[in-house]
C-alpha cells in the first residue's frame, strides 16, 4: 500500500516540490532570474567595445555614454545605458572551452571541470533556498534547442541532488512561449478521470496507511509527504496557477516589455519571483523577423552560418536581437525596482563564451566564431554595486588583461548575492561537495 500509494496520487507536475529546512547563512532569502544568452553574445559589440580597434575588430557599432562616467556600450542598448547605475559588467570573464555543449554544461554547474551529475546553479539554489510558498522553487523559460544545447540532464534534472530540485520546464518549443497566442501552462492540468475528491481520498488513504509502516516516521518520508501534499495544492490551490497567468498583466505592461518570447518570459519570470518563485531560468531566444522560419532558438550563435549576418536583421543579427534584449532587459530591471524586489532579486545576463575578435565570413555571411578567453556578464540587484564595471580586456577584447574571473568565482559571487553561504556541504555526508569552490568578487558588492 506505501509503494502503491507514491504513484496513486497521478500528479502531471515533476518531482521538484519539497520540504528541506532552509539551510542559508541565516540571511534574508533572495530570488534570482538567469538569463541565458545561449550561443554566446559578442563582447565586442555590447559591453566591452574597442573604438579604435581595426575595423574588422571593432566593428559598424558606436559606443554611446552610460549614466555612469566614464563608462561607454554599444548604441543598439540605449534603454540600459540609461540605468547604468542599476547594475554592474564583468569585463574579464574566462574560461578555455569553445565547444557549445560543453561550455553551457561548465556554466550551468558553475565549474570549469563539471561532473556527469554535477547539480546546476538553479537546482542547488532550489536545495539551500527552498521557498515556503505554495509554488515551485525552480523554473526554466523556454528549452535549449539546437546544436548548441547541453544535454538535458546537465539542467533539467536535479543532478545527484535529486529529481526534487529539478525545474519545472515551460517552453519545450519555441513557439511554446507567453508570446504565442495558443501559449498555454499545462504543468497544472489535473490528471484524466480523477475528480478533486478522489485525488483528496487517495492522500487521505496513503496518510492512513503511513501510521503502520515501519518507516513512517522516517525524515525521508516526512519530506516525501510534505511534497505529495504541495504537489496536491498546487493542482488544485490558485497561488501558483495566478502566478502563471501572464493574461493577468495589462497591455501597457506586456507593450513594454515587448512582443517577444524574451519580453514575455521575464515578465512571467517577474511574476514568478514576485509569487516566491526562487530561481528563474530564462533562455534569451529573442524570435524571429515577420517571414521567418524558425531555425534554432541558438540567438546568439552568430557565425553567419545561418543565412544571417551578424549585423544584419534578422533573427541571428545583433540588429534585431540586441535591442529586444536591450528593452526586455531593461524594463525588467525597472519594474523590480518599481516593485521594490530589486534589492531582493538577483539579475544576471550572460553567454557560455564570448566571440572572436575578428569578424570572419561564415557559411553564408559574416560573423565572429566561438572565444572562451575574454568576454562579458552583466548582473543587478541583490546588493550588487551598480555602476560598476570589474575586470579589464586587451585592446581588442581578445584576453583578459585584469582580474580574471573563472566560472567558479562568478557562481560564488552569484550564491553570495543570495545570502547562499558558497561552502555550503551538497554531499550525501553533509560536509563535502561545496556548492562552489570559488571566491565571491568583493569588489562587486
């Protein structure tokens, strides 16, 4: 009747929900959003431009002033360079790998040399920092697609942490998105030909027969019962259902983030946060021109090989992606200060690499090809300094020049962001495997 009873309940969600102690450095709890800018975005022509480089270097883009002086990004993000003073670049990000899968696998556990089952960043978060709302700890915006994707394991599952702390997946296509109109979470659709009260007579069942097994009493199926229970609320509570129903926002709100799936998924993720959402992964596919045919969601993989330059506009152009990203981006950030969660909400935007310092012709048009050396990150909020830019590149953004900053050292910064200690034990003894190997930047807070 126990065994039976684990699968009786016929819940559609994953097995994420959970009942862990929070087991921080005693610090307020705080949420995170991730922007992944899957493919790689060119550091040359966002953060980190080279004005009198080579014109083959620098590129056709002009840097314009921030609010910050000093400080200078490329035209095509007008919106943040206006909010500057908001977040904090990262100049001199590095690692040596230039293979898609294996870098976004390395930037997914935080670790330069990342294990089989290496948990993700989300899923240790959704481990030390569970939330205690009636709502999922971890979710994932849109699915990585195309040549570039990791395999699933490296960020779907929990890792040898566990099926519980995987994400609850929205966006397995990429039309599968708030941006669509036949968009649509089904993650709450009940199970077939079960009624509310029979689901409700199936736990009340299992909590009777849980008073004459050996292992009742048991901190394993505590948890297990804990998460049955949530799983139950869930499907039939309407926090998190709320939460998920972006049709809620009005049209001003939608209008501002902009019309795209990247616009769209941070405004869910916002909502997300704001419901207790702990950690929100959102992949940076910006969509397609009127006309297109989809592709790969791989935005920013721009090689050229595509049949679109990188600086022409088109779904894999800088042209159009960039000033997307530059309006979702910075819309987000206004709208979690309006909303007073900036201070409690990490933001970070970046790529698994950066691209070469030379524009080059690709399959079909131009572009610049894969560079893990040197490159840039963006993150805000959650007492990052803004106005800060940290680290420095080489005349042509080709090496780091000045403080170096590996995976391990930028995922330490992000859990200390997060009042997340980044020694804290994940082994099954309870005192090895630390979160993160690395040393927070001291300098960004």
């Amino acid at each position: 009747m126990q065994l039976g009873g684990i699968s009786a309940m016929g819940l559609t969600l994953p097995d994420l929900l959970h009942a862990e102690e929070n087991t921080g450095l005693g610090a307020p709890a705080k949420s995170c959003i991730f922007i992944h800018q899957y493919g790689g975005l060119s550091q040359l022509d966002s953060w980190d431009m080279k004005p009198n480089a080579p014109q083959e270097v620098r590129g056709p883009y002009k840097p314009i002033k921030t609010a910050t002086p000093g400080f200078q990004i490329c035209e095509l993000m007008p919106r943040l360079a206006k909010l500057s003073e908001q977040y904090a670049v990262i100049r001199s990000m590095t690692h040596n790998q230039s293979d898609h899968k294996k870098a976004n696998s390395m930037l997914l556990a935080g670790r330069e040399q990342p294990a089989i089952d290496d948990p993700s960043f989300g899923a240790m978060v959704a481990k030390l920092r569970p939330s205690s709302a009636s709502i999922p700890d971890h979710v994932w915006l849109q699915k990585f697609g195309g040549g570039a994707a990791p395999p699933d394991h490296t960020y779907l599952t929990g890792g040898r942490l566990g099926a519980a702390y995987a994400p609850m997946l929205i966006g397995e296509k990429h039309d599968d998105n708030p941006a669509s109109t036949q968009f649509r979470v089904r993650a709450f659709d009940s199970p077939k030909d079960l009624s509310e009260e029979q689901l409700q007579n199936r736990l009340d069942l299992l909590k009777s027969a849980q008073r004459f097994s050996p292992v009742a009493n048991t901190l394993e199926f505590e948890s297990f019962e804990t998460h049955q229970q949530r799983s139950f609320d869930l499907l039939y509570g309407k926090e998190a259902k709320e939460a998920f129903n972006i049709e809620r926002e009005g049209e001003k709100v939608r209008d501002r983030y902009g019309r795209n799936p990247l616009g769209q998924n941070l405004l869910l993720a916002r909502r997300l946060i704001e419901s207790g959402v702990r950690l929100v992964n959102v992949a940076a596919w910006t969509g397609l021109v009127a006309g297109e045919k989809f592709v790969s969601v791989e935005t920013w993989d721009m090689h050229g090989n595509a049949d679109v330059g990188i600086f022409e506009n088109g779904w894999n152009g800088l042209p159009f992606a960039l000033p997307r990203t530059d309006q979702a981006v910075a819309t987000l950030l206004e709208d979690l200060k309006d909303r007073g969660l900036l201070d409690t909400t990490l933001v970070v935007l970046v790529g698994e690499f950066g691209r070469t310092p030379k524009i080059s012709k690709g399959a079909k048009r131009i572009g610049r090809n894969h560079w893990p050396n040197c490159y840039s990150a963006m993150i805000a909020g959650a007492g990052i300094q803004g106005g800060c830019v940290y680290g420095e590149s080489d005349k042509q953004a080709a090496y780091v020049k000045s403080n170096p900053v590996t995976l391990e050292d930028f995922t330490a910064t992000l859990f200390a962001a997060m009042n997340i200690n980044p020694a804290s034990p994940l082994g099954l003894d309870g005192f090895t495997s630390p979160a993160s190997r690395g040393n927070p930047i001291k300098a960004l807070f």
